[in-house]
C-alpha cells in the first residue's frame, strides 16, 4: 500500500524538522492525533534508522496519560490512516484488547498508559510519542522512556496542549531556547493553533471565542501557555439582576458535600466543614440567572426534603446530583419526598468525569462570566457566601461547595433557542454539543 497523508502547514513543519526530539504546543482540534498516528504509521514503517537495522524487537510506542484514553485518542485513527480491513493495508494483524498492531514488514506499534510505567520499562524503541505530556509525571520520560530510545538513537515527539506553565512548558522552553549553554540542535519546538487548520470552519473559531473565556481560548485554540493560572474570578465580573427574567428554563444542581449526619466524607476523613449546596438557575438567552443557592449541612433526610421543594418552587426541569455515596444515601429520601410532596421532576446524574475540580469548574463558569453570562439575583442572602468562594477560587484551602454546585448547572442545561434568535450571536452553547471537560 503506498501511504499518501495530507498535512497542514504546521504539521509540515514538524515532519520536515530533522530534530531528534520535537516538543509541539497544540491547541484543541489542531491535529494533534492526526500527526501522531501519521507518524507512528511512518516510524514504523522503516526497516533502518541512523545506521542501525530495525526488527521486531524495536518497537514504536504511542503514550498518554492513560490506556483507556490512548484507546480512545489514536487506536482507531491509525487503523483508519493505515487501511487495515483493506486489501492493501500496511497493518498485518491487531490485538484490540491489548493496543498492539503488527505491520506488514513485522515492525510493531504499542498503545500505552503513562499511569503504569512498569509496562513501559525493559523496552527498546525507535520512535516514541507522549501525548498529553502536561498529565504525566515527568519522571516517565526522564527515568523511564528516555533509556529505552538508547540503542538506535530513537527519536520522540512531545505532544498536548498547554495546562499552565508546568513540566511541559519547560520542556518547550528548553527546545525553543535552550538553556545557558544555548541552542540543543537535537530539540526543536513547535506549534499547532487551531486557528490555523484550515479544517476547521473559522466560523465554530469565532463561536468559541465569543462563548471561553480568553485565558481558555487562548490556551485551549492558540496553544498558549501564557493562559491565566492564579485567580479566575474578580468582581468586575459579577453581573446583578433586580428581577427574574421572563424567558428561559429552572435548573436545579446538588453538591451533596456533607451531611450532618454522616460524620465521615466519601474518603474515610472527618470533615465537618463542607456544606450541602444546591444551585437554582434559570437558564435562558441571556445565560445563567442564578435565583437561589441554599447552603448548609443537613442531615440526609433534610437534605432531601431541601432538594425537592427546591424543584418544586422553581418547577425545575431537570435536578442534577453529584454521582456517588453520598448521592446513593440520599435517593431512598429522595424518592420518598418526591411522593409526598408530589413533586417529580427528572433526577440526573452529575460527575466530575475524571477531570481535576478546578478545570470543570474554571471551564463551566469562567467564560461564562467574562462574557456576562451569569447575573444574580440582587440582595440575595447567598452572594457573600458564594462572591467569596469565586474570590477565593482556586485556593486549595478554600471552600468551594458552593461554585461546584454552580458548576454543574452546565451538565444539565438544556438550550431550545438559536444563536440567530439573539440580537448579537453571543450566545452559550457548547461547542459540537458537549463539554470537553465532562463529555456531557
């Protein structure tokens, strides 16, 4: 099979780079997956490399910062890319289960998970590529991966998008600068922006703009490490409302962050300070209305009752509660509550989805208001509480019960407008229909 790939122009400049390592800032839909499944397929493809003769025994390894996520991110791009199914398929055999594929000149790809480095020790490898570097623990490549490219002088491509300035950024600093001894000719740095795919509609651009905040589009569209990593929130940002607006839809979302009586967290440890927040929220063309955040710690039976009339005074749509124990002890109330207040509104789950608090939140709200998205009800009781929390946020020993609950209203949402219904398109919706963050 001859393989022919078409590359944008940043994804030229990569592959036509001889630097041994290439270290590339991408942004969101910037081609990230594309060029590492390409060049896999093509590392693995050679029979020769910097004089020495390659075989089975030198393998080609694809690492993010987990299996599951490695499965998901390339497994079936590079099936796709090099035509296995089809009569001239450079692909010979797969074994699904395990991420392997076997190429027709013997030469084998591995799918691999940062998260269990013992599986990637006692290896020899040509070509290596990490994707997401930001999410691994450095130590993966500097004690582990690093020796396994010795024997053939194996070549690796460093691959996400920018999370602050981390181990990655370094990493980046280094291939672009150097360090005080100068230019490593063996490191190069590279870019991919999502605004210059010539892919990608610059319409759906623009909507993004419009709806992230700057430091998000920035970070997640530009490839930018010079996104915002102190404090999120400031008070020029919060918006007032002295009356309910007319249009839109009630939400209600639970933090079960405690009860009072339940004397243990979901992790085994006391802790007596959370609160029970549950978000009320009228969602309509204008964003978020936030009418009521009721915040305390109840006992389970109270809760219940709490989360109900909740939905009963605002005839919420929908009642999103965080997934989990606490959720599960709450539910047998719940239920009962729901038949005697008669009152029966659809109850969903909420989740964190496997991504760190700060960023589902920072993702859910931050843009939001910078785009004054979301307005409070003026003189409510519950601003101090909740002003404070987003003051305060992302302060590890701050509260943030309340702004998770907040957070979550993004899950259940539902919009039944149009952008074109608006009078200046900045509308908010998420961008192909879900959140990046959660999947929802």
């Amino acid at each position: 099979m001859e393989l022919s790939f078409a590359l944008h122009p940043d994804q030229l400049r990569i592959a036509n780079s001889t630097a041994r390592f290439k270290v590339c800032a991408a942004g969101r839909r910037g081609g990230k997956s594309y060029y590492a499944a390409v060049s896999l397929l093509m590392e693995g493809l050679k029979n020769e490399k910097n004089g020495y003769k390659l075989d089975e025994t030198k393998l080609v390894f694809y690492v993010s910062p987990t299996f599951d996520q490695s499965k998901r991110n390339i497994w079936s791009l590079i099936k796709t890319l090099g035509g296995f199914g089809t009569p001239k398929s450079v692909i010979a055999s797969v074994v699904e289960n395990q991420g392997v594929i076997r190429l027709v000149n013997g030469r084998i790809i591995e799918l691999k998970g940062a998260d269990r480095p013992d599986t990637l020790r006692g290896v020899g490898l040509s070509y290596l590529v990490l994707d997401e570097y930001a999410d691994m623990k450095p130590d993966v490549w500097e004690q582990v991966l690093a020796p396994t490219l010795t024997d053939v002088e194996g070549d690796a491509l460093f691959i996400g998008t920018p999370d602050g300035k981390n181990h990655f950024y370094d990493l980046y600093q280094y291939a672009l600068f150097g360090d005080k001894d100068g230019l490593d000719p063996e490191w190069g740095a590279f870019t991919f922006c999502s605004i210059n795919n010539p892919a990608l509609n610059p319409k759906e651009i623009e909507m993004a703009r419009k709806r992230m905040s700057s430091s998000n589009f920035k970070q997640e569209y530009e490839a930018s490490f010079d996104a915002s990593s102190g404090v999120v929130f400031d008070e020029e940002m919060f918006r007032y409302m002295d009356e309910e607006p007319p249009e839109g839809t009630w939400y209600v979302s639970v933090d079960p962050a405690g009860f009072a009586d339940m004397a243990t967290t979901t992790q085994g440890k006391l802790n007596r300070l959370d609160e029970c927040a549950i978000s009320c929220v009228k969602v309509g063309p204008y964003g978020w209305f936030v009418g009521d955040v009721f915040h305390g710690r109840w006992g389970v039976r109270e809760t219940a009752t709490r989360i109900l009339r909740a939905a009963q005074k605002y005839k919420a749509l929908v009642v999103g509660v965080e997934a989990g124990s606490l959720k599960n002890a709450i539910m047998p109330f719940l239920t009962d509550e729901m038949i005697r207040l008669g009152t029966f509104p659809r109850i969903r789950d909420v989740t964190h989805g496997g991504i760190k608090k700060t960023e589902r939140i920072a993702w859910a709200l931050e843009g939001r208001f910078e785009h004054e998205r979301i307005w409070f009800r003026t003189d409510a009781e519950w601003i101090p509480a909740l002003t404070t929390q987003l003051l305060e946020f992302p302060n590890p020993l701050s509260h943030d019960d309340l702004i998770d609950s907040l957070a979550y209203i993004d899950q259940i949402a539902e919009t039944d407008w149009h952008p074109e219904d608006t009078e200046d398109d900045d509308w908010d919706d998420d961008d192909d229909g879900r959140s990046p963050t959660t999947g929802y």
